[in-house]
C-alpha cells in the first residue's frame, strides 16, 4: 500500500472519530499515531524514524513522500515533526474537518433553534 494512500484512508476515519472518541479522545489517537513513527531517543519525528517505522508498519514509503510530509508539517523548520506539529498536520491535511470546525461540536442544551445542530456535508 502506498504510504500517501494510507494517510488518506486514515483520514476517512477523522469524522467518525471524532464522533465517537469526542475531541479529547481523538487527539488521543493522533498522539498514539505520533509515538508510533517517532524517534523514541528524541521525542520527534525524523526522517529515519518515519523510513524505520513506516517499514515496520509494512508500509511501502519512497523517500520523496517522507520528505513531503515532513517538509509540509515542519512549521518551525528544525526538520523533525514535534508531537504539535504533527497534530496540525494530520488535521490541515484533512479538508473535511477544516471546511466543517464546527460539525462535531457539542451544542449548549439551552438552544431554542430547531435547526440542525449537526451540519451534515451531504446537504451543504
Ligand atoms: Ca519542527
């Protein structure tokens, strides 16, 4: 499987996540994907720890798309992904949570709006 094709599949998942875990538990998640390619001694992604672990994931990665991947979510330009950082990409990388913040957002229980309080993309 193509490394970029098992992001985006991971992607699909953001909403039902999200749904399920709510936003805490979901973050949750994105950290245990974190500790999951980085390098244990340095606390951050590299380069090697996201080659070394994609391959222990059994994923075929070139080293292009490794790079790309780094280059877009390194915000702060050391060349690692600190545990922020790569947070924020995984959600810039996700349209769908972008263009609908407050899709999965919990209502106050004192709303007299008889709306929708959950926005639903297929109508929109
Ligand atoms: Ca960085």
């Amino acid at each position: 499987m193509e490394f970029l094709d098992y992001i985006l599949d991971f992607e699909d998942y953001f909403p039902s996540m999200i749904a399920r875990l709510g936003a805490e538990g979901f973050i949750e998640e994105l950290c245990n994907g974190f500790r999951l390619l980085m390098d244990v001694n340095r606390g951050v992604i590299t380069f090697e720890s996201l080659k070394m672990n994609c391959l222990l994931l059994g994923l075929e990665v070139r080293d292009d798309e490794l790079l790309c991947m780094l280059m877009e979510g390194d915000l702060d330009g050391d060349g690692a992904l600190s545990q922020m950082e790569f947070c924020i990409l995984m959600f810039r990388l996700s349209p769908c949570l972008m263009d609908s913040p407050k899709m999965y957002t919990t209502t106050p229980t004192n709303t007299t709006t008889t709306t929708a309080t959950i926005a639903d993309p297929m109508l929109m």
